[in-house]
C-alpha cells in the first residue's frame, strides 16, 4: 500500500472540495461572518432530543447497510476494493480516506456550501432535496465504466442521493447547521464499509 498516494489523495481532495467555497465566501460572505462559521464547521448545539439523532443514526446505517453490505456493494463502492485483505494494514488509511477525503471534503462542499446556498434561496425541503440529487447525480458521474447498466447507476444514485438528504437534515433541522455530526456519521459508515473488505 503506498501511504505518500493515500495523502497525497486526501489533501488534494480535501484543498478542492474546500478552495471552491473558500473563493465564493472570499468574494460574497467574508465580511458577515467567518469562513468556518459560512461552512456550517462549528460545534453543534442541539435542536432536537438526542432520541432524534439516534433514529435517524440508525437509519442511515440501515440504508447504508443494505446498500454496501450486500451484493450490490461492488456497484457503489469499487474503491474499498483497495483495501481488500489487508487487515490492520488497512486501518489507518481507512480512517484518512474515509472521515477526510471523503466525509471532510464532501460535507465541506455538498452540506456545508451547496446546500446552505440553496436553502437560503429555496428553504430547506427543496434546497436539501436539490442538493442531495446533485450529490447523487456527482456520485454516478465518479463511477462511469463500461461495465455498469442503467440499473447500477440508479443504485448509485438512489442510495448516495438518500444518504446525502439524510446528512443534509440532520445537519441543518437536528443541529442548527453544524456539519461536524453529519461528517462523523458519513465517515463512520465508509470506514465500517472499508473495514467489512479490509477483513
């Protein structure tokens, strides 16, 4: 396994998921508040019972579950492959893929900017409902290969799109737009679906 790549990847990500919305704040928002106070990166303060959090935890990793823990698995997530086999190997490059590159970066960008964008201008139900179809929409154009059908790439959409409006209203209805719950839940089930290959 080549660690320098694995960082390399993360960063690189991670600096383009946030340079876009730091040049938007830069130009439109930096004297209203602070750029991480504009991404929504701040302690969460409850807006609803932890009861709340706890249904809505549960049925993300449902939906997560029955999407990436059966047969359709290699269909949404053909990069864990990556880590098949690996064992303990596979564990802290699993940590830095899954809640940087990936939770980090895309909450930054689909959560804490499109979404907070478009529900300034269209409220939360249809801002939250276009951004999670452009999350979707995102993740079937990262996996075109010529061996998908139509069939996989409404797997993809569907499952990515329900999980990213699931992550939009838990952040923006259960935390008063603090992105930090919604990046420890998407980076808890890419790692647990990581590890489920790795072992």
């Amino acid at each position: 396994m080549d660690y320098g790549f694995i960082i390399r990847s993360v960063l690189l990500q991670l600096i383009v998921f946030c340079l876009i919305p730091f040049i938007y704040w830069l130009i439109r928002a930096r004297k209203k508040s602070s750029f991480f106070k504009y991404i929504g990166m701040y302690a969460p303060q409850k807006a609803t019972s932890v009861r709340m959090f706890i249904i809505f935890t549960i049925i993300y990793v449902v939906i997560y579950g029955i999407v990436h823990f059966t047969a359709i698995s290699k269909i949404t997530q053909p990069s864990a492959d990556s880590f098949k086999g690996l064992g303990l190997m596979a564990v802290i490059p699993a940590l830095l893929v899954s809640f940087i590159q990936q939770a980090t970066a895309e909450e930054i960008l689909f959560r804490g900017f499109i979404m907070k964008r478009l529900i300034s201008r269209t409220g939360l139900f249809v801002g939250n409902i276009i951004q999670a179809a452009f999350f979707g929409s995102i993740h079937v154009l990262f996996s075109i290969s010529d061996s998908r059908n139509l069939m996989a790439y409404a797997i993809i959409f569907t499952s990515t799109a329900a999980g990213g409006w699931l992550l939009g209203y838990l952040s923006e209805k259960l935390f008063n737009g603090s992105i930090i719950p919604s990046i420890l839940l998407h980076g808890f089930g890419n790692f647990i679906m990581v590890l489920s290959v790795a072992f």
